[in-house]
C-alpha cells in the first residue's frame, strides 16, 4: 500500500515536469517569434508589369512597340516571417500609359506589396516603353505543304478563303511580318477536292513567328487536290517581222510540264504559246510566254518561268545556182528512171549574216519524194534541207516537172 503511494506521487510529478518543458519551450519560441523576430529585406525578382489605359493609345492610333511584356525587381523589408510568406503573386507593379506620345518613353512604374511589408527599392523604377504608330497592313496567305509529293503529282484547285489577312500593330512590328503562311499535311491531300482549317502564323524573313501583332483571321480555310502531272510539247510561234535587214531565232523551252485530272490530261498531246509579236524588233531579249492552255489544265510549279530568248540578228541573202542533176531522188527503187524538164534551179537563203557569208553550195541538198511514184509524167514539189541553221529557203522554181519510166 506504501510503495503504490510513492509511485503514484512519483507518476504525478514526471508529468508535471514535461508539462511545465513544453510550456516553457512555448514560451522560449514566441518570445524569439515575436519579440526577437528580426527584420531582414528581400529582393523578389521578375514582378510582371500591368500596363494601364492602352486602349487611349489605341484610340489615338498609336501602339507599343515589342511584346508588350515588362517586369521588375522589388526590395522589399519587414520582419522575417512576412518575408517568407511572401510570394510574387503579392506584389502588383503597374505602368500607366495615359498620355504618353510616339517615341521612346521612360514611364514609371508604381508597386503596391503587402502592409506588413516595407517598399525598399524598385530596379528599374521606370520602363522604357517605345510607343509607334498603329498600322494595319493586308497580306496574302501562302500556303506551303509538308512531306514530299510523289514525281507525278502536284497540288491543285488551291483555293483560301479568306485569301488576304490584315496584320494590326505597331508599324516595326507590321512591316517585319514577310509572309502570312499556312501549313497542309501532304498525305492528307487526294485527287478529291477537301477543305482545311489551317492556323494563321505571321512569320518574319527569318521565317520565326512575329508575336506582337493582331490578325483579322486566326484560321483560314484551304481547298485542294491532288493533281496528275504530264510532260508535253510546247509550241512557240511569231507573228510579225522584224525590222528591215534582221532576223529572228526563238529559244523557248521544247516541252512543259502541266497539270490536271486524269480525265483532262489524257487527250492533251501538246500545247501552244500565245503567238509572240516580233513586228520591228531589232534587239534581242527574253519575253514571258502565255501559255494557251485547254480548260481544267493548268501549269505545274514545277516548271521555271515560261520564257523565250528572242535574239535578233542582222541577216543576209545568199542565191545559188543548182543544177537539176544535183537534185536528191529520194525513195527512188531499183528499176525506174527520173528525167526533169529544166536544167538550173536558183536557191535565196536568208539567215544570220555570219552564217550565210560562209555558206557554200554543198552545204545545202535539195531533194524530191519519189517513193512509190508510178511511171508517168506528174509535178513534184522541191524541197531542201541544210547542213546549218538559216532563217528561209526559197526555191525558184518550187516545183518541177519529172518523168518516171520503167526500165526492167
């Protein structure tokens, strides 16, 4: 009975000892808190900047120049437990660009922190901020195409709409934007006709986004198909002469490469140029083709621009004397003679001058097509054929009588 007393007296006390630890500890620990808490100061770096009254600028046709984005470095100084439990989100600097013109602006910058809390300093106190004129520019939308097409096929039938987009902003910014540009998946692309919604991206010649503006339109819708190409022959023709003493030779390209469905472009064996005017032309050049092409057809791409060399050349006149027994009997058959009823033909070439000054007689053959002629007497025409290039070849007479006889 003794030794329960002395234990539970023992007991009581050890409780009363911890009690008496954790109320001093409390009050050791408030006393540090609240009457040693020390004050201490802290930067809190990169506070963004609200700008205020920007639609008076607007309404004034000015604008900012850049993004538009500032932030600051506030010093603030208060007690130590403040300070830890502040955070970024406390602290509102805010620039107001009520009345501030074109031009480099140094405005200040006014912060509002918690009360507890002791402004000490604000790094920069004021924003350069570069007011421009508002400008608003429309710009064509391009539509480039990612992934490769195959050899023989090529887009067509493009169609956007809207297909201009009006670019708002201060005039540096404006005026940087190079391309509206819109991007298509080729692989989404097939030979029937599909509308896309394409996001709108202003790029500079860098070809980097350009931020700092507004457009009319976000999205723009694109339609288009996939297009069969076909190689075909061009044909290129003059209308007109040149001026007195000048010659005329077109380099233009053989073929060209053009597109379409493959219904259209199955009967299509070749195509011409709209006729090029050379009337009174005495200086060479490159003239731009119009190509005549047949409905639903249209040019590739892939083609450089259609163009022809006109090279006009001073030229001259050469006659020459040939007589008939020079005269090529072509397709003639063993078995069948041909006599001619005249002895001389005169020959007038006309070509570039220094092709025509060197030209000599056995550069040139004239020949008749007698193949599967039956014996008789009949006119034939005369042609004529030449080792160099020349402009005309007139032949006098241009016909000629001839008498086929069976000799077998």
């Amino acid at each position: 009975m003794q030794d329960n007393k002395k234990k539970s007296a023992k007991d009581s006390s050890r409780t009363i000892t911890i009690i008496l630890s954790v109320v001093i500890a409390l009050i050791l620990w408030s006393y540090v808190i609240i009457q040693v808490n020390p004050t201490k100061k802290e930067t809190i770096s990169k506070i963004p900047v609200q700008l205020l009254n920007v639609q008076t600028l607007t309404a004034r046709q000015l604008a900012i120049s850049g993004d538009g984005e500032y932030v600051v470095d506030v010093v603030v100084e208060g007690r130590r437990a403040d300070i830890v439990k502040i955070k970024s989100e406390d602290i509102v600097a805010e620039a107001d660009l009520f009345g501030w013109s074109k031009g480099e602006n140094y405005i200040p910058v006014n912060v509002k922190v918690p009360s507890a809390l002791k402004i000490v300093e604000i790094r920069s106190a004021k924003i350069q901020v570069t007011i421009e004129d508002l400008v608003a520019l429309s710009k064509p939308v391009a539509v480039v195409y990612r992934g490769e097409f195959r050899t023989d096929t090529e887009e067509g039938d493009v169609e956007l709409r809207p297909a201009e987009v009006e670019v708002t902003g201060a005039k540096s910014a404006v005026e940087s934007v190079n391309e509206i540009r819109v991007y298509i998946d080729v692989e989404d692309l097939s030979a029937d006709e599909e509308t896309f919604q394409s996001e709108v991206i202003p790029l500079n010649r860098a070809e980097m986004p350009v931020e700092n503006v507004k457009l009319s339109s976000d999205y723009v819708n694109v339609s288009a198909r996939l297009l069969k190409l076909k190689e075909v022959p061009l044909t290129v023709e003059t209308t007109g002469n040149p001026g007195e003493g000048f010659g005329v030779e077109i380099n233009a390209p053989g073929t060209i490469l053009i597109k379409g469905t493959q219904q259209v472009l199955k009967d299509i064996e070749s195509v011409r140029a709209e006729p090029v005017d050379i009337t009174k032309m005495s200086q060479s050049g490159n003239v731009i083709l119009n190509i005549l092409l047949p409905d639903g057809a249209a040019l590739s791409k892939r083609n450089p621009k259609v163009a022809a060399g006109i090279n006009i050349e001073e030229t001259a006149t050469k006659r020459f004397q040939i007589s008939t027994d020079d005269i090529l009997l072509e397709g003639l058959t063993k078995g069948k003679t041909v006599n001619t009823d005249a002895s001389v033909i005169t020959v007038s070439v006309t070509g570039r001058k220094q092709i025509v000054d060197l030209l000599e007689q056995d550069q040139l053959q004239l020949y008749i097509e007698v193949a599967d002629l039956p014996a008789g007497s009949r006119t034939v025409p005369i042609k004529a054929s030449s080792q160099v290039p020349l402009h005309s070849i007139a032949i006098d007479p241009s016909e000629i009588n001839i008498t086929i006889t069976d000799t077998e």
